[in-house]
C-alpha cells in the first residue's frame, strides 16, 4: 500500500480527553441507577412515557419541575423506586391524582405500598433544587452554566457520566427507555431552549416562554437534554433514505455565518452512514446541531456541539483530512449508541468501537481507501491493551481504538464487503431501537459468516493480549522455507492472514497454535505482513 504521510499530535489533553470521559462512565454508572435501587424489584415495571416540565431561574441557577412518567406492571411490587440526586427536594408525589408518601435514601425516592392492585400508573413527581454543576464539561457531569461573549447566559447540561437523575426524577436504568417523551421548558426571555425531539409549541407569556418538544421514539434518559441561549437558528431538508429529514441548527449569533458554511459537511455524513448502516433511527425526532460550551455528546436528535468550527479533534488530527471530530463521531452514535443501546455498562464497547470505526468509514467513503488506512493507524497508535475491550471491572479507550480495529480486520478476514456491510445493516434492522448486549451483538455476527468466530472474539473483545504471528525463515539444500505459528491467543485461535512471500504480490496463509511450514519460491530476509489491515504483532523468531 502506498505510504501517506500523517501528522501525530501526541499531547495527552485534548484528543484523549474527551475519550477518558466516557470512561469514567462506567465508573459513574455504578452509581448511575444507584445501588440499592439493583434489586428485583426494579424490573417489575415498564418506563412507557414521560412529560418533563422544568423552569429555570438563570441567575439563581436553580429550577423547578415536575416529571409526570406512566409505567406498566409486570410482576407484584411492594416498594417502587425512582432516582434523584439527594441534593435535589421532592415536593410531592403524586399517582393516579392522589398523593402519596414517600421515602427519601440518599439518591433514590422510594414510594411503599401503593402498588398492589394497579397494573397500569400515572406517578407526577414534583421536585425544586441547584442541581449539581459540572467541573470540567463534559468530562465531569452536571449543569453547565455559561456566558456568550455578549455576557448572556448560555446554559446547558452533560449528565451521561452521572445520570440524568442528578437533574430530573426518573428510572434511570440503561436497559428501560421511555418509549416517548415530552418536555416543556420554561425561560426568561430573550431566550431560547433547545430539546430532543421535535418542536412542538411556543407559548409567549408577559416575561418568559415555554418551549414543548415532543421525542416519538424511545431514548435513554441520559441522552434527554436541554439547551438555553439566545440562538439563532437555521435550517434544511435532507432527503435521505426514508424521505425527508428535518435539519436544524441553533448557534450562536457571533457564529451564525460561519456555522451556515462549516455545517455543511453534515449532510454528507447522514448520506454516508446511510449507506452503511441504513436509514437514520430519528426520522420523526429530525436531526439537529447545538452549539454548546463544552465539546460534545451524543444527545439523541440533538447533538451537542463545541468544537469550535475546527477540523478534527479541536484542530488535532491527521494532516489532509478535513473533516469535524465531533459532527462525526456523534452523529456516530445516532445509529451505534442511541438506536443500538447497551443493556449494561459492560456492553459498552457496542457504543464506542462501532462509532469510532464509523469514523473510519466516513474517511473511506469521503476520501479513498487509503485514507482510511491512515486513519487507521492513525487510531491505532492509541490502543493500550490493559485490559479486555469486554469487561465490567476495568475500563479504557481501548473500546474506542482497538475496537475499531477489532472490525477493520473482521472486514478483512471475511473477504467480502458485500457481507460485511450487510451485517452492518442487519444489526440496525435486527435490534433497532432496541437495548442489546454483548452476545446478541456476537451472535448476530457469528450466525451471518460461515467461520468459527468464536476464538476471534475471545481473543479480540475478552482477552487483552494481541494476537503474535511467530514466523523464521529457514535455507535447506539451497531451497527457503517459512515456518509460523499463532502465538499468545485463545485456544483454536486460526485467523487467516494475508502476507507477501514475492514482491508486492499478497496471498493467504492459514496460521495455528502449531508450527506450519511452507516452501518459499525466492529468498526473503523479512515477512512482509498486511499490517494495516490486521490487529497483530509480528515476531521473527530463530
């Protein structure tokens, strides 16, 4: 392959940071539906609807709200539990319009003895408090209460490390999404709050505004969010796979042209991860950029962004490559994240490999094949290998990085594009908007190639060594021979590999854990392996 310079920027802050902080996310997820609230008894209902209403009071930075939520039963409860941070007060609690009591423990609202005969409720919870600011944004979760450079407020809020609890009262559990979800938002004027979903109403009063925005399909309550500025606001129309798509944007005034000009590169994206993946998940939610004061998140049909209209990674990636970090890698997770969600903490990696690999995809469509190689290695100098990519005890960017290269080189060891791609698709088609974890994901894969996978993914996703090719090259009776092996991998671990035993000419070998032994037809000093398209180490032993 031909050789394309890059350019490394190694600093650890910022291109790493804004991966570490969704590392801290599963550390934060521990406590993120706390855990006494683990028992049981917390599958016994079904989150099927919400209504939010909150009002801000900017100078005091404090709110006010009410969360009205609908529930199904499915098997007998005695004690319903609810999540809200222990800072914030429960005014009240209300079901099916009567009043109830309830029982404060730390970060849970436990609600006794009310459950018995009703298999279908209404609970209305009304709350009030300063919810917790964010430190560092979005690295640190909490409000973010900040200015413009006209000195106006510019609010928002970055909670997937904590949870959307530490803000509003809700079931906040990875595995039980609202099926849908209404927010009504109030503000002073001159301002504007800007929400998942679509806009449905705008009531004016004397002072202040509420601003109603309606979310049709299901979404993980860290992924609800807000926004006050004083936008301005432009938009398009995308026609996409399954028609038209609503494009909106909110920026700020001093950004608004160059917005109009930089967000551009959007629609070039959807089309391609269409393609790819298939239709965008939101169709009825529309697709939208914010502009933020903290770099980013994947909120659903409303995209956090921060990065500053720049290239890459705040001005920080491979040379020649002209694209924003930030509009990829999220609009990413629309498809890897938000419509595919984890069912636990541990099903992380379905996230982050996939949005990363995305992408790398975007470089391939975008530019050439070559160029995402670049970029590929471009990732891979950040793979650590610690700890399995799989894991509910340690956590690292290795699910971003080697994730990604853990599906470049499944790509490249199924031979078949046409495939791969399809098994993209399929897993957006099979489990859309749905909660899925690790082995429905690996299963879904395994059932749609014809090789045993199962030693590729104990050795890629539950193990942390990386694959050896063990390789010498051995002269008898004035005839050459190459003699490999599979080192340091899983039992039955038999990954094909393409190398070059002539000069720029690639062909397969099939490597075990034993010695293999094959005639070479001319001398080679080294084994020239297809690195950029495998995730291996190679050592030429004697």
């Amino acid at each position: 392959m031909p050789k394309i310079k890059v350019c490394y920027n190694f600093s650890p802050s910022p291109q790493l940071q804004m991966l570490f902080y969704r590392i801290i996310i599963f550390i934060s997820f521990i406590s993120f539906a706390q855990e006494e609230l683990l028992d049981s008894s917390r599958f016994c209902y079904d989150y099927k609807y919400s209504h939010l209403t909150v009002e801000f009071f900017l100078n005091n930075q404090e709110i006010i709200g009410a969360n009205l939520m609908e529930f199904e039963k499915k098997c007998k409860i005695d004690t319903f539990n609810l999540d809200l941070a222990e800072n914030m007060i429960v005014d009240s609690i209300f079901i099916l319009n009567q009043k109830v009591d309830f029982i404060r423990k730390k970060n849970s609202v436990l609600i006794p003895n009310s459950f018995k005969e009703i298999d279908n409720f209404v609970i209305n919870v009304f709350y009030n408090g300063k919810p917790q600011i964010a430190k560092k944004p979005p690295w640190d979760g909490g409000f973010v209460w900040s200015k413009d450079s006209n000195n106006l407020n510019w609010v928002g809020v970055a909670c997937q490390m904590d949870g959307a609890s530490i803000w509003w009262p809700t079931k906040d559990d990875l595995a039980d999404e609202p099926d849908s979800l209404r927010m009504t938002f109030i503000v002073k004027k001159p301002y504007l709050v800007v929400a998942n979903g679509q806009l449905e109403i705008v009531n004016d009063y004397s002072d202040k505004r509420s601003f109603s925005w309606l979310v049709k399909n299901p979404i993980n309550s860290y992924n609800v969010t807000f926004n006050i500025a004083q936008y301005r606001h432009f938009n398009d129309t995308l026609v996409g796979e399954l028609g038209n798509l609503s494009m909106d944007y909110y920026v700020l005034d001093e950004h608004f042209e160059l917005a109009q000009q930089h967000f551009v590169q959007v629609d070039s994206v959807i089309h391609i991860f269409e393609e790819q993946f298939g239709p965008y998940p939101f169709y009825e939610d529309g697709y939208k950029l914010v502009e933020t004061p903290y770099l980013g998140m994947e909120h659903q049909s409303c995209i956090a962004y921060g990065n500053k209209y720049m290239k890459g990674y705040l001005g920080n990636y491979p040379e020649d490559i002209d694209f924003d970090f930030i509009i990829i890698h999220e609009t990413a997770h629309e498809w890897w994240g938000n419509s595919i969600s984890m069912k636990s903490e541990r099903d992380m990696w379905i996230h982050e490999s996939f949005a990363t690999y995305a992408e790398a995809l975007y470089v391939e469509n975008f530019y050439d094949y070559n160029k995402m190689l670049v970029y590929l290695n471009f990732q891979k100098q950040r793979i650590k290998n610690n700890h399995p990519i799989v894991s509910s005890l340690h956590f690292d960017t290795d699910m971003y990085y080697k994730g990604s290269w853990v599906l470049h080189t499944l790509r490249t060891i199924l031979r078949d594009d046409l495939k791969w791609f399809n098994i993209l698709r399929g897993l957006q088609l099979t489990f859309y908007h749905q909660n899925v974890n690790t082995e429905e994901v690996i299963d879904y894969i395994k059932a749609h190639v014809e090789y045993d996978l199962d030693a590729f993914f104990d050795q890629y996703l539950f193990n942390n060594q990386i694959p050896v090719l063990e390789y010498s090259i051995k002269k008898r009776k004035s005839k050459y021979f190459l003699k490999f092996r599979w080192n340091d991998v899983q039992v039955n671990f038999n990954m094909p590999l393409l190398v070059q035993l002539q000069p720029n000419i690639s062909e397969w070998i099939y490597p075990n854990t034993k010695w293999q032994e094959i005639d070479l037809e001319n001398d080679i000093d080294t084994l020239y392996v297809e690195n950029d398209l495998f995730l291996i180490n190679v050592l030429k032993v004697k």
